[in-house]
C-alpha cells in the first residue's frame, strides 16, 4: 500500500514534472505531516531504525560537556549560549544539562535545543523544561541573543540528514538524477542540473570521477555553515557525523555513491519504498564544510575521528566509569555492558571511526584541554593554526 507521503510526491511530479532527489528526501522526511521525522521522534535504538552515539551511552554527551566547560572557560564570559541543532529527542542536552547542574556550572548558560520536527519539540520541551534558560525552538533562526552569540553551536548527526542532490558522472560531465513516474512507478532518470547546482559541481575542483560514477551534492550544508558563522561574534562550532574528506568521499569504488535508506536496522537502497517511513541519508563531505564557514569567519580549528576526540577529552571519565561502573539496577550498567559501549563509540571499526569531530573557532583559540589530539585538518586541505 501507498503512504501518504508516496501519495503527495506522485501528485506534485504529475503537476509540475520530474523532481530532484533533495526536493523527494525532503517531503520524504520532513513534509509536516507525513515526513518520516515530523511523524514522530527519530526512531533511533534498539526498537528504531538505527542508533545514533546518544543511545550507545550518556558517556558521550558527559565527555562533551567537559569539552564544552573547557570551551566557556576559554572564552572568560559571564554569558554562554549553547544552541543544539538537530536535537531530537534530547538526550544529549538532558545528560549534559544534568552533568552542568550536579556540578554547579548552570550560571550565565543559556541554551537553545533547535529541531524542526514537532514531534521532537514535543519531547524536548517535556525533558528539558526542568532547566533554567533552555529554550526549545523549531529553526535557528528563532534564537534571539543580543550583540551576537558568544558561545557554541553543536550538532550530531545533522548534515548526514540534510537532503540531498544525486549526480552521475557522463562523458559530457555531470547530469543530476531526477525522480519521475514510468506507468505510475516512481523511477530515477538522468537530466540536466537543477537550477543554481553548477555552481556546486565546479566546487568540486579537480577530484576525477570515473564514468557511471554518482556521487551526493548538498548545496544546503554549506549556506547552513555560512549562516551558522555570521550569527556568532566568537565561539566554536562543533560538528560530529559520518563522512570523509573530499578525496575519499568520491572514490571511484563508491560507485552508487554514499547514500542509504535505514529501516528496522537494515541499511538498503529501496529508496522508492516505504516512503515517509524510512530514513535516508548520505555521508559528509568534511573538506567542503570545513571551507564553508571561512567566508563568515570561521576558522577551520581541529578535525579528528569521534573515538579519538571521546578517548582524548574524555580519558580521566572513562577511567574513572571503567574503575566504578554505575552498576546495581541500572540498564547496560555493569562493567561489562559499560566497557562494550565505550567500545562502541571509540573503536575504529564500530563508531570511532565512521564518526569525525569537526571544530570550527571563530574569534578565539581552542582550549588547553583539546591540545595533543593529532589533528588531521591537512586531509581537509586546511592550515593547522
Ligand atoms: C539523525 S537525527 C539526529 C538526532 C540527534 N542529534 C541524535 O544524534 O540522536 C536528525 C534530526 O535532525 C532534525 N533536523 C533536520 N533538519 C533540521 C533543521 N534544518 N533544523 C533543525 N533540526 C533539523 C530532524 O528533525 C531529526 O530530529
């Protein structure tokens, strides 16, 4: 049986001709009615679609926090603004908000949980309304400081959801895959290059592609980067997601690509079914959103895997959990199921690697306490500082 969000997509192509593999995703996930995330929470854990690191463990929201202690102390400012893009059902503010409040470190924060998914606002506002100053809102563009932010914004898992475009490589260059209709089925077709995408072709610069090869555009990722930069007047932004820098997102042996539908736990490509029930998503590319804030200000500050980000920063807590795990009655509480997790998130072959922690500094240094990580901003094309 046809969803509703099939059902609305066949119309506007029946309207209005072929669409673009962004314009699909986006009714597909985030159509205010029948997209996959506006119909309920992100459907991540064990009964969801997929996991992301904030259902591994709360380690991983506890490690930023001190991250983030060590960013405020830096910036020796009676005020900090936290704004969370991507928020979805809140598990990292509540961990980190509980950690700031258990050690008296709450003062001058103010904090912004942004999702556009009603679902997710709904749930946000019941976990978080216990915390002074937080706000939830539905776009970044609702959070309002005065003389500009001085602060951080962060992100998990946001880029990989943004949607996006799907380009073959041909003996003439680049065509763009359109979804169209083929005796009432949706199908993909080649075509011309939607409105204002040369643009992001040409940005590719001189990486080779082999012909067949197709590859994801998202044109949105950089102008949210540029946004995020002439919002704040000094601060980090801190982006942790799946992707490769340029050269290797576009290897030619990713021949379809990077993208993936997720279902039940099932990574699959039958991106015409389950409309509007599935997720859909592609890897990162870490060399084109590391560039995208200079124009705005923001400096290219430290690029490295999320295990050697967690296991840097976080070394004395994980040491300290390891030596007392939080045992008794707690789910996943014991040392074993304590240290599998930990492994879950650090271990190159699970998350540590598939995962990346891109930081961004506008007006200011990173902190003493990120100093030692092996930095790998070169792979980005990037300057270290
Ligand atoms: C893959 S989930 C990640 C949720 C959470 N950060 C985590 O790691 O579990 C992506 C989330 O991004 C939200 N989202 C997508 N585009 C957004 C936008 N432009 N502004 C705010 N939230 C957005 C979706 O509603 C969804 O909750």
């Amino acid at each position: 049986m046809k969803t509703k969000a099939a059902e609305l997509i066949e119309q506007e192509i029946k309207r209005r001709g072929p669409m673009t593999f962004a314009r699909f995703i986006d009714l597909a996930l985030y159509h205010p009615t029948y997209g996959y995330y506006s119909r309920s929470v992100a459907r991540r854990g064990r009964s969801g679609d997929y996991f992301t690191s904030l259902q591994v463990s709360p380690l991983f929201a506890s490690i930023f926090a001190d991250a983030l202690s060590a960013m405020r102390d830096q910036m020796d400012s009676d005020h900090f603004h936290l704004i969370e893009v991507a928020s979805g059902g809140g598990e990292f503010l509540e961990t980190l908000l509980g950690l700031l409040e258990r050690e008296k470190k709450l003062k001058g924060l103010h904090v912004w949980a942004v999702d556009k998914s009603r679902a997710a606002r709904d749930l946000l506002f019941r976990r978080l309304s216990r915390f002074p100053k937080t706000h939830v809102v539905s776009s970044i563009d609702e959070v309002e400081t005065v003389g500009g932010l001085e602060g951080c914004i962060f992100s998990n898992e946001f880029f990989d959801a943004i949607p996006f475009h799907r380009l073959v490589y041909t003996a003439s260059g680049f065509r763009e895959l359109w979804v169209s209709l083929k005796e009432g089925e949706m199908v993909e077709e080649a075509g011309p290059l939607s409105e204002g995408l040369q643009g992001s072709v040409d940005a590719l610069g001189a990486v080779s592609f082999v012909k067949g090869q197709q590859i994801e555009l998202r044109p949105e990722a950089e102008s949210t980067m540029a946004q995020w930069g002439s919002l704040i007047n000094r601060g980090f932004v801190v982006t942790v997601d799946y992707g490769y820098p340029r050269e290797e997102l576009f290897r030619p042996d990713r021949l379809k690509g990077t993208w993936f539908c997720y279902r039940k736990h099932e990574a699959h490509e039958r991106i015409f079914e389950a409309i509007g029930d599935q997720d859909i998503t592609a890897h990162v590319d870490f060399t084109r959103l590391a560039r995208a804030g200079l124009p705005s200000g923001l400096q290219p500050a430290l690029f490295c895997s999320q295990g050697v980000f967690l296991s840097h920063v976080g070394r004395e807590r994980i040491e300290r959990v390891l030596a007392n795990p939080p045992g008794g009655t707690l789910p996943g509480g014991n040392l074993k199921d304590v240290s599998s997790s930990i492994q879950q998130l650090i271990h190159p072959e699970a998350m540590g690697e598939k995962f990346w922690t891109l930081i961004h500094a506008k007006g200011i240094k990173l902190p003493d306490l990120f100093a030692g990580i092996p930095n790998r901003l070169r792979r980005l094309g990037c300057q270290l500082s």
